[in-house]
C-alpha cells in the first residue's frame, strides 16, 4: 500500500511539473485549433508518461505518432516520429486532429469529454476504453 501511495505521488509531481511546462504552448495551440488546452496536455501525459517515456526522450514525440524516424541508423527499432522538439510534436498533434473527419463538428467544442470520445472512435488509441479512461482520470486528477 506504501509503494503504491509513493508511486502515485510521484507520477502526480510528474504530471505537475509537466502541466507547467508545457501548458502555454497547449493552450496557445488550443486557441488556434479549437481543442481543448485539457484534451491536448492530457493525451500527452498519458502518451509520453509526463515526458519520461522513450519516445518523448529519444524522439520528443509526446502522442505517440507513427512515422519516420533517424533511430534506425543507430540500431534501434521503433515506429514512432520523430521531432526536432516538443513544439512540432504538440502542433503535428494537432494538424493531425484537424484532419480528422470529426474535427469540424467538433472545433471550439470545450467539453473534454467528448473531445475523448471523438478521439477514441477514430481510432487514435489501440484500447479505446481503457484509453478514454486513462486520459478523463488524467483530466480529473490535474484538473485540466
């Protein structure tokens, strides 16, 4: 019970730490697609684990985006996109939404909820429900 209260402290200070630093660009991106700053900062703290997982730290990609990549070269397999920073994998994340079918309905809706839903149903997460609920409990939680 111990580790378990100290595993979810820590990942809370993760997620805090996270949430500041990149909650300006989420929100400046927000303003210019229409996604909730909440939709985005939760998708990629869930993605990259609040910027500790491999493929925010080798390829800065924080929604785990498929695509090219130099890692290769290296001896290392992964089929993840690479970015030269955080900013171009936040604003790639967001061209991709808005060329989703759904993104039109869905542009300066504010409701997280549905913003999730809509994500889910056009396949962004290979477990969709397990999925949603991770991201809503990471709204929740941080209260984005």
């Amino acid at each position: 019970m111990v580790l378990l209260l100290a595993l979810i402290i820590t990942a809370n200070a993760q997620d805090v730490s996270y949430i500041s630093k990149h909650k300006t660009m989420a929100t400046n991106l927000s303003e210019q697609y229409g996604i909730p700053y909440s939709v985005i900062l939760a998708v990629a703290i869930v993605e990259s684990s609040s910027g500790h997982g491999p493929a925010a730290k080798r390829l800065n990609n924080h929604f785990g985006i498929v695509g090219k990549n130099h890692l290769k070269a290296k001896g290392i397999k992964t089929r993840y996109k690479q970015y030269s920073d955080a900013s171009e994998s936040y604003a790639d994340f967001c061209r991709m939404i808005s060329r989703k079918e759904f993104y039109a309905d869905m542009k300066d809706n504010t409701d997280p909820k549905e913003w999730i839903r809509a994500l889910s149903r056009a396949g962004y997460s290979e477990q969709p429900q397990v999925w949603e609920k991770r991201i809503l409990n990471t709204i929740a939680t941080n209260k984005l």
